[in-house]
C-alpha cells in the first residue's frame, strides 16, 4: 500500500477560475488536479495563450495534472455525432497533455442515437479502435470511463471493447459513485474490471442524489479497499457532484468550495 497516495480532484467543480480551483486544492493540501474546464471552458476549447496562463499558473503553484477530462464519446457527443470532432479534440489534448506531464486522457463510449445494438457496437468499436490508434502516436492513453455510452455500465461490455480495439493505448476508469447514478451495482463491476483500472473517480450516491464519499450507497471504501489488494497505485480524483447538477446547464453553488473541500476531506480519510 502506497503510504502517500496521489489524492486529486475535478476542481471545475469547486470554482470556474483557475484560482479558485487552486485555492480549494491549497485548503486540502493537495498537489494534484484533474482538469476539465477554466471559466466554464473546456480544456481543449482554450485559446493558445489562455492554455499557457493556465499551464504557467499551475507550474507557479507546484500543482500537477494526473488527467485531462475530454468530451469525446461522453453524454453530449451520441453515436451520431461528427467523428472529426474528437480527432480534433483528441489531438490538441494530446498536445496540451505533454505540457502537462500527464499521458491521461478521459473518454466514454458513445450514448446511442437510434442504432441497433449491433451497429452502436460497431460504431463504437471503429471510432475508439481509430482514437486509440491516434492515441498511441502521441503517446498517451484514453481512460473509459463507466459513464454515458455503449460500454459504460457493463463490464461484459468494458472487457469487449478493451478486446476488440486491443491497444495499449486504451485503459479504463472506474468511477465509484456512477453506479447508483445509473442504476447499476458499481462494487459488483469493478470485481470483474479491476485488473483493467487505471485511474480512479471518487463520488457517491444514494437514492436522493450525491452525497459526501463515504454516506451513500456506492460502496467507496469497499471498492479502495478492492483497488489496493489488486495493486492498483494510481491517483484518486474526487468528482463530488454536489454543487451542480451533472450534465446540466446550471451554475454552481455559492458553496460550491466549501463542499468540494467536505468532500475531499472525507475522501481523504477513505484512501488514507
């Protein structure tokens, strides 16, 4: 067991600016983000000189990226969307991901629009197998995530997809909480993915919403404690969902810091 493990965060969902993410991160004494978006932007939409600000400002601050949270293949880009726009995101992450020092990219699986099973899967399968491709010249790897598309609740899928595209360019992301979001057992998932896991999403939930890790009904400690006796060494990014409603167009909360910082608090003594 690791005795100092690398405890992180989505921290776009403790502040917009990149100082308030900062700045939640400083109250929690942690080293380490994942990064999605600056003032509500995502990563690979900044401008060139907006990117530099914000790599030059976390190099100032000792702060390191373990990941970049793309859009590729998530909840707003279903199957029936424009191919060329994950290319394009992929290759500017892959680019701003080397600046980084961090080879790890977020990616789902393609919510359907209107295919049949077969074909989601085909389709699915062609476009990750070409992402994964792409993936392998720049050197950095797309993490799957068990969220929206076509092998995000199953593991039977996961195992499928990790087979078929047969790269080492593609791993999967466990995300502890996303299983009572969206109706499925996570603990049960991840006992037969757990080999495959390289990087790790804290939240939890129960049956009102997100709660703080550790209070809800995903079975987060269970799921560390699974983690570590098959070697997993990776990070733990935290990804509450408490101050704003997942995939929606709200603004976050006036405590949106203040919760964050619970949350990671308590992740804090689940990992530690």
């Amino acid at each position: 067991m690791p005795s100092d493990p690398v405890l992180a965060g989505i921290t776009d969902e403790a502040a917009y600016g990149i100082d308030g993410q900062l700045a939640a991160l400083c109250v929690l004494g942690w080293r380490a983000m994942e990064l999605r978006s600056v003032d509500r932007v995502p990563v690979a939409d900044l401008t060139d000189e907006e990117f530099a600000a914000v790599s030059a400002t976390l190099n100032d601050n000792g702060v390191h990226v373990v990941c970049l949270a793309s859009r590729i293949g998530s909840w707003a880009r279903p199957v029936s969307t424009d191919f060329q726009d994950d290319l394009r995101e992929l290759d500017v992450l892959a680019t701003r991901a080397r600046t980084l020092g961090t080879p790890r990219l977020r990616i789902m699986s393609y919510p359907n629009a209107g295919l049949d099973d077969s074909g989601w899967r085909a389709e699915v399968i062609a476009r990750i197998t070409a992402l994964a491709e792409r993936a392998e010249r720049h050197g950095v790897t797309l993490l799957h995530e068990n969220c929206s598309g076509w092998a995000g609740t199953s593991a039977e899928r996961m195992l499928d997809l990790l087979d078929e595209v047969a790269s080492p360019a593609l791993k999967l992301l466990f995300d502890t909480g996303n299983g009572v979001a969206h109706g499925y057992d996570g603990f049960d998932l991840l006992t037969d993915i757990v080999q495959h896991v390289d990087h790790v999403h804290i939240k939890d939930a129960d049956e009102r919403g997100f709660t703080i890790p550790g209070e809800g009904a995903a079975r987060v400690a269970d799921c560390v404690k699974l983690l570590r006796a098959n070697g997993y060494r990776g990070a733990w990014s935290l990804e509450p969902h408490l101050s704003i409603t997942p995939h929606g167009p709200g603004v976050l909360s006036a405590d949106a810091i203040a919760r964050f910082v619970s949350a990671g608090r308590a992740m804090a003594g689940l990992i530690r």
